[in-house]
C-alpha cells in the first residue's frame, strides 16, 4: 500500500487571491504547508498540485515536487484525483490524502491520524476533525462543522452551528470541525469525482457530504484542540503569524533555503 499526499493550491480565491504565495513570516503559504506535511516520513509520493503556472514557477525554483493539472477543476478533491491518476502504477487500495494548501499551521502527526483508520480499520475515506471549543468558531459559516455517530461514522457538514444547542448545555458530545486533511482509498477517490455533485453537496458548499449518498462511507479521524488555523482572508494572515513565531515547527524549517 503506497501512501501519496497532495497538496492543491490555486491562486484564484475568490476571497484571497494569490493567498498560496503570500508571505508568512516571510515565507510564502504554500512552501510552509509543504515543509510542514515533509517532515511526515512515510510518503512514497509528494506533490504540490495546481493549475496555476506561477505556482508551478515558484515550486520548480525551490525544487519542490509540482504538476500541473486542469483550471476546470471546482474542488481540491478533483485535483486531487487528476493528480494521483498520474502517479506511476497506483493501485487501487492505494491511500491518497489532500492536504489543503491554505493550512501553514497543520502540524505533521495529522497526516498519520488520518491514515491510520484506513490501515487499520479498512474504511474507505477519513477526514480529520478537530475539536471545537470557541463557540465564535461553532458559529462561523466559514468553518464546516461534522456530526458523527459513536463509531465515527460521517453523518452531515454544515456550515451552520450543529448539534443546534451544544454551547447552551451540559452534553458530553463531543463537536468538530473538518480541517483541511482528508484521505481516501484510490479507488473510492476515483467513484467519488464521477459521481455527481448532490444537493446537500451543494446546498452545505462541502463535498464531504456527496459521499453521504455514495457506496462507502467517510469517518471521522478525531484530534484533540490545538492552535492551528487555515488561511481563508488575508486578516487570517495576522492571527497565523502571531502563533507561528512560537512554533517549534516552524524553527525547524524557517532559516532553509
């Protein structure tokens, strides 16, 4: 079983263009997501992916690993699959993760958390979740809330504040949000493109939610609260490099060339 990671990145946000080469800390997004996901020492392949030629520019002065896949594309996960199609003699049980490009904070025992259920449960698709403890975070509609069942088994996103009474209770149910790392099967990342966009697709803006009326299911991969926070504005870009001067990771890639 190969392990192949992908980190997408496109320079046409709607609310942050050009966000994968704006500096933090001096560095640009994109190059702090791909430092951070190599220091994950079980890649048999890693690639920055993306549609954009600047990007590709960039990555080839750095040497970082890069191809260059279709501007049709409307998620990460399409570019995902373009992409793991070009890996030489991928085979179907193969296990291929998204690493979204707009998460320099992501740390790199993530990507082993969201493997491991599909090595050592045989599911067929994980998403990590990470703990929700600010309720202006459970509010925020940028931010896709997962509710799960005991066995964490994904059974809706949303961008509204679900469980619906959570910060007003005493429950012990546990909420998440979906982080920018989730993994699949080869071939469950292949019937996932080709099928069609649904209505709770649409209507959540998450893609997590196609899977919901597929043939497999998606599992949540549980992480414990931690600061770490994706860029989705540049105000973001502020908050991020507050908590990244302190952080052990960054030190130990910042003064690489």
């Amino acid at each position: 079983m190969k392990i192949i990671g992908v980190i997408t990145a496109r320079m046409g946000s709607s609310r942050f263009p050009g966000k994968p080469l704006y500096p933090i800390l001096g560095i640009p997004m994109v190059e702090h997501v791909y430092k951070r996901a190599k220091m994950y020492n079980k890649w048999d392949h890693l690639v920055i992916s993306t549609c954009d030629q600047e990007i590709v520019n960039f990555c080839n002065s750095k040497n970082f690993p890069v191809m260059k896949t279709s501007h049709l594309h409307k998620r990460a996960l399409d570019r995902t699959a373009e992409t793991a199609t070009l890996i030489p003699e991928i085979k179907n049980d193969d296990v291929v993760l998204c690493v979204q490009g707009d998460e320099p904070m992501m740390h790199p025992e993530m990507i082993d958390t969201t493997i491991q259920p599909i090595i050592s449960n045989h599911v067929d698709a994980t998403v990590l979740g990470m703990e929700i403890i600010d309720e202006n975070v459970w509010k925020n509609e940028d931010i896709v809330k997962i509710i799960h069942n005991e066995n964490y088994k994904v059974l809706y996103t949303s961008r509204s504040p679900i469980p619906n009474s959570f910060f007003k209770s005493n429950y012990n149910t546990k909420i998440r949000r979906i982080y920018g790392i989730l993994a699949f099967k080869y071939k469950a990342l292949i019937e996932f493109v080709n099928f069609h966009e649904t209505f709770l697709e649409q209507v959540e803006s998450c893609d997590s939610n196609r899977i919901l009326d597929m043939s497999f299911d998606q599992y949540v991969a549980p992480i414990k609260y931690f600061d770490s926070f994706s860029v989705d504005s540049p105000e973001d870009i502020i908050k991020v490099e507050e908590y990244l001067i302190n952080d052990p990771i960054y030190f130990k890639y910042k003064n690489e060339k």
